[in-house]
C-alpha cells in the first residue's frame, strides 16, 4: 500500500460570497456551505444543469483510499481528507481549483491500532475540513485533529488526545466560530463537545451531554455495547433573540448550547441514536433529524427564553415518514427537500409538517442537497444527479449520470459545482 493515499472528504461545510466585482473569490468553508443550510447564493443560470463524463467536466482528479469527506474551497484551493481503507493512514490533499493539480499532499495520522469499522457505509475520513482564510482543519474523531498553513501545507498544530471510542468509525465534521474549533465526540463510551483554540490547538471549553441514557440491562450492562450512543452530527449556528446558539444534536437528545462557552442551554429528547443529518434553520424554527432507530423529524420553535427540557413545550410538528437517516434537508422558499436513504424525495411544508409531494429517484442516498441558482441538486451513491425545481409539484429539470457514486456531498465556488465521488474529485462548470 502506498504510505499516503488521497483520502475522500465526507462533508463539506461552505460560505460562498456574492460577486461584488469581477474576480471576486468564492468561498466554501465547511460541510454544507456558508449557512451551513446547503444554500449557495448564486444568480439563476450560473451553475451548470447538464454534464456527463464528457460534457461541461473542467477537471477529473482521482482519489484513493476510504473517505468520504466533502470537499471545502477558499480562493484557489479545494482541500479534501484522505484516508486508507484499513484507517492506518490518514491525510489531507490540497487541490488546484483551476487546473485539479495537486498543490499539497500533508501525511498527518498513523494508526497501529485502528477499530474496525463494521459497516459498509461509513469510512476513516468521513469528517469533512474547515477552512477560513490561512488555515484548514481536519478532524478524524479520536484519531487526531490538526490545522494546516494552506500557504505551504506545513502543519501548524495537532491533537491525538480527544478519547473517543466511536466504534463504527467517526462522522461529525468540525465547525469554526469566532476563535473556536468545536469537536463533536459522541462515542459509545463518552459524549462531549470540545472547543479548542483554533490558533494553538489548546482547549478553552469541554462540555459532557446530559443525556439520560435508557441503555442500561440488569447489572449495569450497557446495551448493544454502546451503539446506541453514538452519533455523528455536525453543529449549526443561529442567533435567538440577541444570543447566538450552537444546536447540536447527539444520540436521543439534541441541545442548544452557548458556543462561547460550552454552557448547556435546553435540550429536547427522542428516540434516535447516531445521528448524521445536519439540522436546517429557517425562520425562528430548526428542523432537526433524530437519527436511526425509526427517523423522525421535528420542528423545533427556537425561543430566547427556552431552558431545561422544552421537548413538549417547543416542538410544533414530528413527521416519521420518508425521514433520511444519513443526508441532511434543504429549504427553499416555504418547503424543506429530503430523499431517503432509498431515495424517496419528500417536499414538506414548512409551517405544518405535512406532505406536499413525493418521488421516488434512482438509487440510494447518502450525500446532503444543496439549493442554489433556483434549483435542487441530488447527488446519489450510483453517480446519479438530479436536478430540480422546487415548488409545489415535482419538476425534474435533469439527470445525469457521472462514473462513480457519491458519499459526500457538493460544494459550489463560482460558477462551478466541486463534487467528490468515491473515486474522483470533478470540478463541474459550464464549458463555452
């Protein structure tokens, strides 16, 4: 095996700046983009609607190994995760955004004793980057964390000291606020929340989840040896009231918390356990996935007053039909998007919760949508898009179909969609 193998990015979080003058940059800082929501602000027409293998491709680059990172973008750089199969060896790769070359390969983590993954969905590198101007961050769980120079991919600090037994590997991408990099580790022995100083790596703040766990047996056991413990959520960002609230969901409950200093604020409780989905917020309300077991989800009404358990006083509506368990939603205008795992695409109304339509696509699900230029994009695990726009009836606009699947989701940086296959990165744009 090769010593580094260029690892795939599982989630990719992202701003994109309006063009405000001719060359401006565009920016895709993490898992979801700018909002975290999945919403990229471009002018309709921009993005391209149609391309194949050989059509409105700029650049195809391949990736090895096993990680299914989104890529995140700032300026002329794409960053990505890398990993190896058997979790031995773990990396981030620094791409051309003009040309697909690679500028920076940086060998980061090796592991003598790795936990097997026991699934063939998740990988070693499924926690996608963070990046801001200067600095990328990446994050394998337990495995280490470290921030890298983009200028010259030198590593500027590491952490290996973040225990964390996430036992079907890890998931939750880190988020950037202010002077923080906050860490989800909601593993089956620990669950907490980490805030480090993005400029040294030191810890300002460490939070335990109050979860009252229902998973004890007789005699202390613990249940299915954890796994109902876990999750793999990445934490969003909202202001309430003059408070800005960093919603976090975990295993069987999600928490609002103060991101400044880790301080629980409410939490709501419910059935689901290792959760994936990012929560959307739209309109003084979050939608919040409950992860396995049966997903449901649920609008909660986000109240500046809210403290302690508000799971009966603040939820407006729980739907359990056609719920993902691993992509997140997306809202556009009055309605929130989501595709099952099988690929069942729902529209939901927002202030009701009911049903406005479903489909069926193609394939299975794994990737978060993104919404931009008027349209939804869905990008499924057979390579698989497809394009539509949103409304109050189904309208595919188009389908297309590139060589491999995808496990992580889009970015959008210019005129141009950056999206990861298990194989490849491609950078799409329309070709004149």
């Amino acid at each position: 095996m090769p010593p580094h193998l260029p690892l795939a990015t599982c989630a990719t979080l992202g701003l994109v700046i309006p063009v405000a003058a001719p060359g401006a940059e565009h920016h895709w800082p993490d898992f979801r983009g700018p909002g975290g929501n999945g919403i990229a602000s471009v002018a309709e027409g921009v993005l391209p609607v149609e391309w194949s293998e050989g059509e409105n491709i700029v650049w195809k680059t391949p990736v090895a190994g096993r990680a299914w990172s989104s890529p995140v973008v700032w300026g002329g750089q794409v960053w990505i995760t890398e990993a190896s199969e058997d979790g031995g060896k773990m990396g981030a790769v620094c791409l051309d955004r003009e040309t697909g070359a690679v500028v920076h390969r940086v060998a980061l983590f090796e592991n003598d004793v790795v936990e097997p993954l026991g699934n063939s969905v998740n990988s070693y590198g499924s926690p996608s980057p963070a990046i801001e101007a200067g600095r990328v961050y990446v994050h394998f769980g337990s495995y280490g964390t470290a921030a890298i120079d983009t200028a010259n991919g030198r590593t500027v600090w590491t952490r290996t000291d973040l225990p964390c037994r996430h036992l079907r590997g890890p998931g939750s991408s880190p988020v950037l606020f202010e002077n923080l990099l906050v860490l989800t580790m909601d593993g089956a022995d620990v669950q907490y929340l980490v805030a480090l100083d993005k400029a040294t790596g030191e810890t300002v703040w460490k939070t335990d989840r109050s979860t009252q766990w229902d998973d004890v047996e007789a005699g202390g056991k613990i249940r299915g040896d954890g796994d109902l413990r876990k999750a793999y959520s990445t934490p969003i960002f909202t202001r309430v009231g003059g408070e800005m609230v960093m919603i976090s969901p975990g295993a069987k409950a999600c928490f609002g918390y103060r991101p400044r200093t880790g301080e629980e604020l409410w939490h709501i409780t419910y059935g689901g356990f290792s959760n994936a989905s990012r929560t959307v917020v739209e309109g003084g309300r979050a939608y919040i996935n409950t992860g396995f077991a049966k997903p449901h989800l649920v609008s909660l009404r986000l109240d500046p007053k809210a403290s302690g358990d508000i799971t009966s006083s603040h939820i407006e509506w729980d739907i359990f039909k056609r719920v993902p368990r691993r992509s997140s939603p997306v809202v556009a205008g009055r309605h929130l998007y989501m595709t099952s795992d099988e690929g069942i695409l729902s529209c939901i109304d927002l202030a009701s919760g009911d049903a406005v339509w479903s489909e069926r696509l193609r394939g299975h699900f794994s990737a978060s949508p993104i919404y931009a230029g008027g349209l939804l994009y869905f990008f499924s695990e057979m390579g698989d898009t497809f394009v539509l726009r949103p409304g109050d009836t189904f309208d595919l606009v188009a389908t297309n179909k590139l060589a491999d699947g995808f496990m992580a989701s889009p970015a959008v940086s210019g005129k141009s969609i950056i999206a990861r296959s298990k194989t490849h990165v491609y950078r799409i744009e329309v070709r004149d």
